[in-house]
C-alpha cells in the first residue's frame, strides 16, 4: 500500500504548487483521493491516465476537483468513461461534473462500502461547509484514513480510532478553533487520542513553509509525524509500524 502525494495546497497553489490530490496504490490498483488544480499533470509522472481505477472526491469545493474538468476532456480523446464517487451535496456542484456520461457518479453515503481486490474502503460524514466525507481504505492489516477538509467532529475521532496512518487536514498553524479546518494542534490531539501511529498534515497554506508545519506538529504529536511533499511517496505499510 503506497500513497503518492500530487498535490498538498490550499485553498490556492503556490509557484509550482497542486492542490489536493492523492495517489493510493495496492498492487495492481490505482485510486484517486481528490483532483484539485495541477493534480493531473503530476499523476502522470507516476501513472497512466487509463491506469485509474476511480476517483473518490472527499468533497465539491474547487481546489479538490478542478482538474476533474480537464481530466474530462482526456477521458473524451481516449473514449473512456471513469467510475467517480463523490457526496450528493452542494447538488449543483455534482450537476456540473454529471457531462456527457464521461463519469459513472456514485453519490458516497455512511453505508456504502466499495471492495476491491482485497480492499475495503469505507466513508464517514466529517464537517466542512461542504459535505465532506473521510476515507478508510484497509486490507484487513493495515488501515489508512484520509480526512479530506474538516474541522473537529466527535466522527472524525471516532473513524479515526484503530487506524494506522492518516492523512489529516491541518490548515491552521495558530491554535484556533474553526468550523471549516483543523489546526494543527486540533490534528495531532485527534490522532493522539485515536492512537494514530503516523499522521501525515497536508492542505497545506501556499505561502507557509512545509517545516513550519512539522516543527508546530511535534509539540503535540506523540508518534510518527509528517507533512507531505509533491512527488513523494509514503510506503503506508512501512508507516504503520509500531
């Protein structure tokens, strides 16, 4: 299981810079977390467009699925059609994907669950202005979560409890609490408690310092601590070790 990061800003990119995008691989499957602004460009560094099995969208807001409008106009040129889940909510924004039957749009709901070649993955509602859920993806050893955007929820801890490693939104350096993000403290207190053995911040400010991040995080994170970086990969099993 490897997690390959193509895109960690928000809301905006910096100079060179993604939005939210992640790549999640288990052998021979290819799963899209997200598909914020430049997330397309770099996932072809690492795989072929025709190589994604779908896309799971945490939630509708534009620096997590802008690049899924020009990602369209490739599955056109390949005449191929991709399996997209999404939530149901803002309905207008899911109406704005919903084009020329290029995406096959499942709505994510708390019952759903998708098995895949020795993989469960399963949502949770978590809260954000949009509906967001988070993701659990598990292969029965190794249990992997990615927040999407939320602030504090009684929910979030309780998906996050038991899993491995997470992959956490942690927008807010200063020690605020917010309805639409966590803090970093916020972050590092949730996977204290859940016994989260590596978290791994992202949605990261563009014009903070990547550091920044990890210095503040290791004030209050008891384990494994991480912040991510365009191109790099996360072997997830690896980090899952006591």
């Amino acid at each position: 299981m490897k997690l390959t990061v193509l895109g960690n800003n928000g809301p905006f990119p910096g100079p060179g810079g993604a939005c939210s995008g992640y790549l999640f691989e288990s052998g021979d499957t290819h799963i899209a977390l997200d598909f914020g602004n430049g997330v397309l460009a770099n996932l072809q560094k690492r795989i072929d467009i025709s190589d994604i099995d779908f896309v799971i969208c945490s939630h509708l807001h534009a620096d997590h699925i802008s690049d899924l409008f020009v990602l369209l106009y490739a599955l056109q040129m390949m005449n191929r059609q991709m399996t997209l889940y999404a939530p149901p909510e803002p309905a207008l924004e899911l109406q704005k994907l919903d084009l020329n039957d290029i995406y096959q749009i499942n709505k994510i709901h708390e019952e759903l669950q998708i098995k895949i070649n020795g993989l469960t993955i399963s949502f949770k509602e978590l809260n954000h202005p949009f509906m967001d859920f988070g993701t659990k993806i598990t292969d029965g050893e190794t249990t992997f979560l990615y927040t999407g955007d939320t602030c504090y929820t009684p929910n979030l801890l309780e998906f996050a409890t038991g899993v491995d490693v997470m992959l956490c939104d942690g927008a807010f350096l200063e020690d605020i609490v917010s309805d639409k993000h966590l803090s970093v403290k916020e972050a590092c207190e949730v996977a204290n408690e859940a016994g989260i053995k590596t978290l791994i911040l992202t949605h990261l400010a563009p014009f903070e310092k990547p550091e920044t991040y990890l210095e503040k995080g290791k004030k209050h994170f008891k384990g494994n601590l991480l912040v991510t970086e365009i191109g790099k990969t996360f072997d997830l099993k690896d980090l899952a070790k006591p």
